[in-house]
C-alpha cells in the first residue's frame, strides 16, 4: 500500500468507500498493496468481518483483485476509471485513435422537421422504416433478424445485456488482446474478465473451451474487424467455436460486428449458427459518423425481452430523430457507394503498410478493419521511438490481459507513400532498441 495514503473507515461501506477514493485520487496506484484484513482490522477497530465485507465488493466492482499469496492489491485497470489514451502531442501523424477517414463519411443530414409529440415513445420505441432497414441489414449476411431491437451504441448494448443477464462476481469470456473500453467496462459491471487468446481467425476454439469449463457466463467477440488486430472469423473457425459453445448452451454469446461495412472480410457469424443465447450488435458510428449514437441487435428471444424490458426503465427509447437520420442514411444509395470506396481504400492502407513492413522483416497482421497490429519487443520504445520521427501509435498495453506486448497503428488515414515512410521509420527504430536494449 502507498505510504502516504492511510484507509478509513468504520463500516463495510465506509472502508470500501475510502479505498475507491485513494484509488480515484491517485493515494494507491494499480498494483498498490492493500493491509492483509486481520490488519487493516485491527488499525480500524473493527471487526475482521466487516473488513472482508468491504473488500469482496470491491473486488466484484473490479477494483481490487487477490493474487493469493501476493495478497491483494489494486486492480491494474480499476473500475472507476477508463484507459483513456494520451493526448496526441502537436506537430504528430495521429496514427493512435482507431477512427476512420473522414473523406468516407457522408454529411449527417437530420430530419428538417419534428412534429411534436404528446407523452412518449415508450410503446413504440423503434421506428417501423428503421427496424426494417435493420432486419435487411442483417439478414444480408445470414444472421436471423425475427428479433431485433435498438440501443445507444455497441457498449451501450452489451453493458445493459451482461446486466441484465449476470451478477456481480460472474465471468465474461473476452478477446485476449482485445476492445480496451469492453476491457474496462466488464470490471466496471462488477464481473470477472476471462481471456480468450486470439489468432489471425479470431478467438481460439481451445483456449475458448477451457475459459468455458472455468464457469463463464458470457462470451463478447468480434467476427470480423476486431480490435486491435483485425482478425475475422474464417468458416472453418466459426464451425469450431460453434461446436464448443454447443456443449454451454446456457452461455450468451455475444458478437460486436461493429466494422460490418468496412472490415473488408466476410461475414462468418456466431450469430447465423442457430445458437441458443447469442445476441449481435452492429453499429453505423465507423461508416457514418461518430456522432450517430446508435445500434442495432439481433437476438434470441429471451435476450430481447430483457434488453427491452432494462432499456424501457432508464432510457426508454433511442432518439426518433437519430432514428430518421440513420434510416435516411442507409437507404441513399450515395451514402452506400461512399461506404463501399472506404472498405476498398482501408484494404488498400492496411496491405500497403503490412507489406512494407515486410520488406524489413517485421511482421504485423490486420486482416480486416481500421487496424495493424505489430508485435515487439518493448512497447515504449517503439512508441517513444516513432514519436521522434513523428508518428504517434498506440502501444498494446491497454488493448491486452496476457497477449504479448505489440503496438497498435490505425491505418485508415495512411497513404501507401506514407506506410512505406513508417516502415523504415520503425525499422530503424527497432535497430535503436535493440542496440540499447541488447536485442
């Protein structure tokens, strides 16, 4: 435990309330030694008990963790707060955030007018022209579309789906290296993360079977465009997986297709597999705009009534306006030519960028989606190295749980002169640390 940062507190939910601040305020830092319980007990005057009381929930708040005989200690990423990457410093090629060209954005064009209305839209929350819009959608790549709702965005929607389906301390199975908001998010919910280890197809369909005869509730994936590294499911893996999750058919599965329009892989679904619980969320933000907050989902019918049922208690509904403007969007058929030249162009970057680092022996993988993901040695070399030549990427640290260090570069913005200009630049950075760092 940091010296300087003394927990307090004579309640469970007062000691639980004093660590959350240090942690919040910088008084104990990931990795912090918490005082064994008998102690921290003693120094408090209170019961042993109430001091358990007040770590088991913060370790189902994601918090804290215990490492048995390394005690317990402050969570590496803590619930109470995000791995919010680093302002990117002026004067660099952002390189960094995963976000798309804006050149392949269409202009965001809402309805010129809304009529009033009286009360709410709590008794038809979806548009009828969008909700057919969105079985169409996924229909398309096979996925059963008899059930579909709306919701708030990808996490918005898998946030409320592990709520309503697990309790505080239940596992979720996620990809190992994977999405670093859902990395957060899961501890955030109070649940345990299980990773899954990830190759060039996707979560790997043993290390998938050993994290579900280890109990988990849930598994969150992507089929294509995952992130960091742009691995897709091919056919033959998603008949593997498929034929693991039928031995768990109580487990709710749970895919974000987020880069559906522009992973440039093939639909290989979980979803279109007829499995029990599943549930697939796809999103418009990477193909129209980040301003449009909107999802839609697929799923069984059990995994609808409840995401339902939890939406119409807080939110209610999403914006008919925002539900106009999407419907508008996918129905223009300029919009979907915009669409389909950026799925083209990022195909083109991300091999422009893989091939010349080929040319000096580094390997990197993205397959599909906005992403390339390069392996190495040390991440703060790498990162600090290319930030004299002025590029600024991101490093693995946050996208992993125990996947090797590696760094992420977004190409969606990088022009195949400018990949071939990376290249040697972080050749020659990778020759500096090895020189420094004896190889």
């Amino acid at each position: 435990m940091a010296a300087q940062y003394v927990i307090v507190g004579t309640t469970a939910k007062g000691i639980a309330a004093s660590v959350e601040q240090g942690v919040t305020e910088g008084g104990l830092a990931p990795g912090d030694a918490l005082p064994p319980v008998r102690r921290l007990a003693d120094a408090l005057g209170v019961s042993p008990g109430t001091v358990a009381t007040a770590y088991k929930e913060l370790r189902q708040r994601g918090l804290i963790v215990t490492r048995g005989r390394g005690g317990t200690v402050v969570a590496e990423v803590p619930s109470v707060a995000s791995r919010r990457p680093p302002r990117v410093p002026e004067g660099l090629v952002d390189l960094a955030g995963g976000h798309p060209d804006p050149a392949f954005l269409p202009v965001l064009r809402p309805p010129s007018a809304v009529t009033p209305v009286y009360g709410s839209h709590r008794a038809a929350p979806r548009l009828a022209a969008l909700e057919e819009v969105t079985r169409t959608w996924f229909e398309r790549d096979g996925v059963p579309a008899r059930h579909v709702t709306f919701a708030h965005g990808a996490l918005d929607c898998i946030a409320r789906l592990l709520s309503t389906e697990l309790r505080p301390g239940d596992a979720v199975a996620v990809e190992d290296p994977g999405f670093h908001h859902l990395l957060d998010l899961v501890p955030a919910l109070g649940l345990r993360l299980v990773p899954v280890a990830v190759d060039g197809e996707g979560l790997g369909p043993e290390s998938l079977r050993t994290a579900l005869r280890g109990g988990v509730r849930a598994v969150v994936c992507s089929p294509r465009g995952q992130c960091p590294t742009g691995a897709f499911f091919t056919r033959s893996r998603r008949d593997e997986l498929v034929a693991v999750l039928r031995e768990f058919p109580e487990v709710l599965v749970i895919e974000d297709d987020h880069n559906a329009e522009i992973g440039g892989a093939a639909a290989h679904t979980l979803a279109a597999a007829g499995l029990d619980r599943w549930a697939q969320v796809r999103t418009v933000s990477k193909h129209l705009g980040i301003d449009l907050r909107w999802a839609g989902v697929a799923c069984d019918a059990v995994t609808l009534a409840r995401h339902d049922g939890r939406m119409l208690m807080t939110s209610g509904w999403v914006s008919h306006v925002l539900q106009e403007t999407v419907a508008g969007l996918l129905g223009d058929p300029a919009v979907r030519a915009r669409v389909a030249a950026g799925e083209a162009a990022y195909g083109e970057r991300r091999a422009a960028l893989i091939g010349a680092l080929g040319t000096y022996g580094i390997r990197a993988v993205g397959a599909s989606g906005l992403n390339v993901w390069v392996p190495v040695r040390d991440e703060s070399a790498v990162v600090n190295g290319l930030r004299t030549q002025g590029w600024w990427v991101a490093a693995g640290a946050r996208f992993r749980i125990g996947a090797p260090p590696a760094v992420r570069i977004t190409t969606a913005t990088l022009a195949p002169d400018d990949a071939t200009r990376l290249a040697a630049d972080f050749a020659e950075v990778l020759g500096d640390a090895q020189a420094t760092y004896g190889g």
